[in-house]
C-alpha cells in the first residue's frame, strides 16, 4: 500500500442501509456527510500547506486515509487536483468552485480600479473583504510590496477579529453575528499584541463603530499595521470593507490622521458611489 493509493476500510463510507439512509434526499435540512468531507479535503490545502501527503490530507481534513484517497482522486479524475507520485495539490481549475461566486458579486469588479487609485496614491497595498462567519475574506487586492510572511491573494482568510477589516465588519454587524465570534469562536492569540479579551474586544469594536474606521498594529502579524473602512449597499447596510497595509511605524501620527486615513474613507465612498449606480 503507499500513501497515495491506500486500501484500507473507512466505515464512514459504508452502503447505506434501511437503517442508515443514503445521502441523497431533498429533506429540510438535510446534511449530505460525503459532500461535507469532500469539502474538508480541498480546504486542507491553503497558502502554507499547498501539497500535501496523503495522510497529511486525511489529518487536516479529519478523515479516514481511505476516505481521503477516494476524495483526492475524484478530484484529480475532475481536474481540480494533480498528484505527482508523493504528494497532492491544488490545480488552477479549482478557482471554478468560486468563480460563480465572484461573478455575481459586483463588489470586487466595482472596487478594483478604486483600490487601484488608493494604492497608487498613498504607495501602500489595498485590498477588501467581506465577512464570512468569524474570518474575513479577501475579494480584491492590490499588492505593492510583499510585508507579511503569507501572501495574500484573493479568496486568503484570516481571523475577523485580528484584521482591521474584520473589525469594521464586525462592528457594523448585528449583535447576533458579534456574540457568535467574541463567545463560541476562541480568541487566538496570533501575536504577543493581538486582542484576545472579549470585553476589551467589545470595546474597541464599539470605538470602531463610532469612528468610522479601524486601526490594527500587530495584531495579526508582527510588523504590519493596516487601516480599514467600511463600504456600504445602496441601503446603507454595510456589506465590505477595505484597507491599506503598511509596515509599522512607517508613518508618523500626523500622516497617518491627515493623509491615509482620509484618502481610505474617500476611497469608499467612491466604491459606494459606484455600487449605488445602476
């Protein structure tokens, strides 16, 4: 047996019985386990992780090295993953699963050229995100320099509450949605700087909300400071944000206050603007 053709049992994928039915109704919330687990393999591989041994996938995906074997080569048999003997990986291909997404998103074709003119304006990265659940998820990006040790592209997630995208998302969200990530979803603590006590988090989120904008400093990664803004639907609901990330202590407060900060707000409001245009 070797690590990418594994033979052994997985339970978990037994022929469904009278007593187990298959995964295949229509019923009101129905969950189809196969299809969840199929989706735990493909997530198993991210920026840090881009091949993967076939026990490093049943790991991360937290499944059977059977189940994983069979996941990993319905995928390479649909051109979504390429095996080179040893190890798997993710083929270009698998940008189709967000592509219809993306498409029916206008936002990120509508704040591109807008990030553009920022980035160029103040010679920093720009990016925006939306919020999915506790991460935030970037949707646009414009790089100047490479500052984080992960690189940043769209579809990179990172925890909301570390980001200053992810505060300005979370600030503007509904206190449903705040309480599900400040109580169920652990607080890590990424850097000695990042805020991990929900109280003080509550705090700044509320600040966040009454300024207008966010402010990060090494929080998510030592040495990068970021500065976010919240974009708004035309019904005023706020559905992205968008950021400039810098290295730390790279501008004074006085630039920071009379130059970035207002050339970020004027920035969304022009993407605003544009959304609201039909």
């Amino acid at each position: 047996m070797t690590d990418a053709d594994p033979t052994d049992a997985d339970p978990t994928d037994a022929a469904p019985t009278d007593a187990a039915p298959a995964d295949d109704g229509d019923g009101a919330g129905e969950v189809v386990q196969a299809f969840v687990r199929g989706l735990a393999v493909i997530r198993a591989f991210d920026a840090e992780n881009p091949e993967l041994t076939l026990s490093d996938v049943a790991r991360r995906a937290g499944v059977t090295r059977a189940a994983a074997g069979r996941f990993l080569r319905t995928l390479q048999t649909l051109g979504y993953v390429r095996n080179d003997g040893r190890s798997f990986a993710l083929t270009p291909r698998v940008l189709e699963l967000g592509y219809s997404y993306l498409s029916a998103l206008s936002l990120p074709e509508v704040a591109q050229p807008h990030l553009e003119a920022l980035s160029r304006s103040v010679g920093e990265s720009a990016s925006a995100a939306v919020l999915d659940g506790a991460e935030v998820v970037y949707v646009a990006r414009v790089p100047v320099r490479r500052i984080m040790s992960v690189g940043i592209t769209v579809g990179t997630r990172f925890p909301a509450a570390a980001t200053s995208m992810g505060r300005v998302l979370l600030a503007a969200a509904s206190a449903p949605v705040r309480d599900e990530v400040l109580e169920r979803v652990p607080l890590t603590a990424l850097t000695p700087r990042t805020l991990t006590d929900p109280e003080a988090l509550r705090h700044e989120l509320d600040r966040v909300r009454a300024q207008g904008w966010a402010r990060v400093d090494g929080e998510l990664e030592p040495g990068l400071q970021s500065l976010a803004a919240p974009v708004r639907s035309r019904g005023g609901e706020v559905v992205a944000a968008i950021n400039l990330s810098m290295t730390s202590g790279r501008y004074s407060e006085a630039e920071v206050a009379e130059r970035l900060i207002p050339a970020l707000l004027a920035a969304a409001r022009a993407i605003e603007a544009d959304l609201r245009t039909p």
